[in-house]
C-alpha cells in the first residue's frame, strides 16, 4: 500500500513554517560592487547551534522523476540546511511538519527556477530530489562534533506525483 502527494508550486507562504525560499528571481534588494552587482539580501535564518560551525559542500545528486517513491524522511536537531541549486533547475523539496518527534503528512514542493531553500533546526524533510541534471547544489549547513541527522523510513511509503 501507498499513499499519494500532489506536488504543488513552492510560494514563501505554504513554506513559511519549514524555512525560508532563497529566491533569486526579479529584481535585487540592492546593488553593489559600483553598480555591477545585485545583491538579493540576507535571506535565511541560519542556525548551527552553540557547538557547530556554518559549513559549505557541494552535493551532486541523481534526478528523480516522478512518481517518486517517498520512502525516507531526515531532519538536523543541531541546525539548518540551506539547499542552493547550481542550476537554474526546479527542484522537488519535500517536508513535514513534526508530531512528537515523528513526521506527520509530508507537503511535496517544485522550485521555481532560481530557487533553493533554508530548512530550519529540526524540520522533517526529503532527501536532496533534482528533476534534471545535473543535480549539483550547494548545501549550506551544521558541521560540528555531534551528530546532526535523524532518518524516519516512511512504512508504506508516500509516491509523490508531479
């Protein structure tokens, strides 16, 4: 048995209680570097916890496409993930809200091109998903001593539709 998620388009909005859209689509906050710069500023609320430093890693990851099987979700109690797409590729992003430290009803989201996403300390989420290659990203995130992931396997899955 499965059970099906409609995706649906990714506005700041649906995803305000999971994090932040990084959005660099229209027009800059402001310009810098004498004019030949955008500056789309100070978008997401970092955390990395009193022990942990912001690190940054580059993750090359395997399209999906749909139906997707969601069989897995994770979530970092010592910070947030930041997901910068390297691409202008929409991206599938995948949360759930949290009910007593287990996932409740995952939410499947496409990106607009242009955007990534900041998921805050704790937040249930999928795995890194692009749609098309390359699937290279930037992943903004804790780096620290302790451990910074907890995995929920989904029993029975989830199959997202696109």
């Amino acid at each position: 048995m499965t059970r099906a998620i409609h995706s649906q388009p990714l506005t700041r909005e649906s995803f305000a209680p999971f994090g932040e859209i990084l959005d660099a689509s229209g027009q800059p906050d402001r310009m810098i570097n004498a004019g030949m710069c955008g500056r789309h500023h100070d978008l997401a609320a970092l955390d990395f916890g009193q022990d942990g430093q912001a690190g940054i890693s580059i993750f090359d990851a395997r399209p999906r496409s749909f139906p997707y099987t969601l069989d897995l979700l994770e979530r970092h109690p010592e910070g947030s993930q930041a997901f910068l797409p390297l691409t202008g590729h929409p991206f599938l992003v995948i949360v759930a809200p949290d009910h007593n430290g287990a996932p409740g009803t995952p939410l499947a989201f496409i990106t607009h091109p242009f955007q990534g996403v900041n998921f805050r300390r704790g937040t249930w989420h999928g795995v890194l998903t692009p749609l098309a290659e390359p699937g290279l990203f930037a992943v903004v995130d804790r780096i620290g001593a302790t451990t910074n992931l907890d995995e929920y396997p989904l029993d029975p899955p989830y199959v997202i539709k696109g």
